[in-house]
C-alpha cells in the first residue's frame, strides 16, 4: 500500500501543469460595440456641423427689432382724461390723452370772431373796397396826366419851332425884337408846362404804387385773419392725442391732472407690424452674405423655436462708427479687434399670434449661404 501511495505521488509530480486559459470577459464583448457606435455617431455630428459650418453663417448676437413711436403732447395743458395703461392694446387714431380743450377753445372763438370782423369789413367797402377805389382813381389820374404830358409836349415842340423861324426873321429885320422875346417866353412856358405836368405825373404813379400796397395790405390782413383761425382749430385739435399706429403701449408717463408742455413724452406704443431681427455679425463671416438669402432664427424665449426669415441689407458701417465715443486709432495705443456689421433680417414666417415676437428678444440666426439670390452683396 505504501508503495501504491508513493506512485501516486511520482506520478503527479511527473505530469506537467496545466495553465488554465484566460476567460473571455463579457463586459469586454458589451462595451466595445458601444465605443464604436458612439465614435461612429461622433464622427458624423462632426462631419455635418463640418458640413454644416461651410454653407451657413451662425451668430448669436443677435435681437428682435421693431418700432417703438413715442407720443408727445403738441400742446400744453393740464391732462384731463388718460384711456389707456401700460401693455394696453390701440388701434390707430384711437383717443389716448385728452388734454383739458378750455384756453383752446376761446382761443377760436375769438380767432372766428376777428375773421368775421375781417370779412364784414371787407365786404361793406371797408379797407379793401377803399384801397381798391383809391387804385382805380389814382390809375385814372395818371392817365389822364398821360394825355395831357403829350399834348403839353406837343406844344412845347411848336413853341421851339416857332423860335426857330422868329430868330431867322430877326436876322433878316422882317420882324422886331419884341416879337422874339414873345416867342422865347412862350417856348419857356411850354417846356415850365411839360415839367409840371411830368412831376403830377410821377405823383400820380406813386399814389398808384401806394394804393396798390394798401390792397394788398387789406388782403394780407384778411389772410391773416383766416390763418389765425385755421392755426386755433388746430391747436383745439392737438388738445386730443390720438395713437399714430396700432400697438401695445409701454412706458407711459403721463396722468390726470398733471401739467403738460409741447414736445413732452407721454407714452410709447411698440407697432404690431414691421418686426425685424438685427444680427450683429463679424466682419469676417460677410465674404458669402447677400441680400435674399434665408435665415433660419431660434428664439430664445420660445425654448429654440424657429422663425424664418430673409437677409434684407447689410448696414453701410460697423456698430462701433455709431458709438457715442467710437474708437480712435490713431493714438498709438491700436489693438485690431473683429468689427461687427448689423445685418438686418426680414421675418417672412414668424411662431404665431400665441408666441410673438417682441422688440429686444434675444435670437440666434443662421444664414444659408450656399447662394446668392441678388447676384451680389449690398
């Protein structure tokens, strides 16, 4: 037995180890088809931004734009009535502030009374019909003085020719000196005649001018008189101010019984129409930009809902031209910065009336460039 025992133990000393293979691990056989599909998805998000980065332009500096009208007062007054609050909506020439129309409205009463007064004047002959008369009579005495100058002429030129043939009968002792003398003095009154009658004249031709001035002087005050009038209804009008567009009414700051001045904020209504986006895009990313081509816009406020819309014009300056202190670089002091160009954007499809778009809405826009619907930049 003792030597059956050592066999054994010859025998398993004798027979070589055996190495157990390694087990193949099953996390192993999970996770790599996993890595790959996850490279693979990686691979293609990379490949499309790649491709989509080639053919758009993308910034999100970017906003919601529209047209904010303020309302002035055109008259001053105290205010008397107030129809509307903050985030009201108006329609167009709808009341908002009624201004107290008391002052205004004796302002034209006594505005319509002097132009019936001007009216009553000028119709009964008063200064019109008087100025009129005094043309006509001066008219007519000029001419009359007219006729009278070519007859005082007339006789001026027999008076010198007379001369003439006394002064060769003189010379051939036909007539005497007496007579000579007659006809010298005779032409003298004739010429003294015409001289007289030429300054009658040319008053005559001044009380003319100053009668026609007093026409137009009676004219001009019955003008005046009805412009006046027409200038009180006005101002009785402005007494009422009504909303420019239709909107929504923000930042008022007026209310009843507070003293208004002409030119006074008293609100702003934010137009329902004419809603844009302003991108404010680097300078670098226009080589491909033109006006036409589509925009897609991701509204912030909407959780990335997108709007689309159309490049409508690219501004003639960068933003930084427009600031209150632009840049100087000419102080030696130059660090060259990427400039940004507003690049207006008009919404051709907008989220619908439940998800407006307001003024001042952050958005991020991207712009197709593949072409070019112009044909070239603006």
């Amino acid at each position: 037995m003792a030597t059956a025992m050592q066999q054994d133990v010859s025998e398993k000393q004798i027979r070589p180890v055996e190495t157990p293979e390694p087990p193949t691990s099953s996390k192993r056989r999970f996770i790599l088809p996993i890595v790959g599909v996850l490279v693979l998805i990686a691979l293609i998000w990379a490949f499309k931004q790649w491709s989509y980065g080639r053919s758009h332009e993308s910034t999100d500096d970017a906003a919601v734009d529209g047209h904010l009208i303020p309302v002035l007062a055109k008259v001053s007054g105290y205010v008397q009535k107030v129809t509307v609050q903050d985030n009201s909506h108006v329609t167009a020439d709808s009341m908002l502030v009624l201004i107290d129309p008391s002052e205004y409205q004796v302002r034209l009463a006594q505005a319509d009374a002097d132009l019936a007064a001007a009216v009553a004047t000028a119709g009964s002959g008063g200064s019109t019909g008087q100025a009129e008369a005094q043309v006509t009579t001066a008219s007519n005495q000029h001419a009359a003085l007219g006729a009278q100058i070519d007859a005082a002429r007339a006789n001026a030129q027999k008076a010198h020719s007379d001369l003439e043939r006394y002064r060769q009968l003189v010379a051939q002792q036909i007539v005497s000196k007496q007579q000579l003398d007659a006809a010298q003095a005779a032409a003298e009154t004739a010429d003294a005649n015409v001289a007289a009658l030429q300054r009658q004249a040319a008053g005559a031709g001044a009380s003319v001018t100053n009668a026609q001035a007093g026409v137009r002087l009676a004219d001009a005050r019955l003008l005046a008189a009805r412009a006046a009038r027409d200038n009180a209804q006005l101002q009785l009008g402005y007494t009422h101010v009504p909303a420019p567009t239709s909107g929504i009414v923000s930042r008022k700051q007026v209310e009843v019984g507070q003293l208004v001045s002409a030119g006074q904020p008293l609100l702003t209504i934010v137009s329902d129409t004419g809603v844009f986006v302003t991108a404010n895009m680097k300078e670098t990313q226009l080589a491909d930009v033109c006006v036409g081509q589509p925009v897609a816009i991701d509204v912030d406020a909407y959780g990335g809902a997108t709007a689309e819309g159309v490049v409508e014009s690219l501004a003639a300056a960068t933003g930084s031209k427009f600031a209150l202190l632009p840049p100087d670089n000419a102080t030696g002091n130059f660090t060259k910065v990427v400039q940004r160009v507003p690049v207006r954007i008009r919404i051709t499809k907008n989220l619908g009336a439940v998800r407006p778009l307001r003024p001042g809405m952050s958005v991020n826009v991207h712009v197709l460039t593949t072409s070019c619907p112009g044909g070239a930049k603006d």
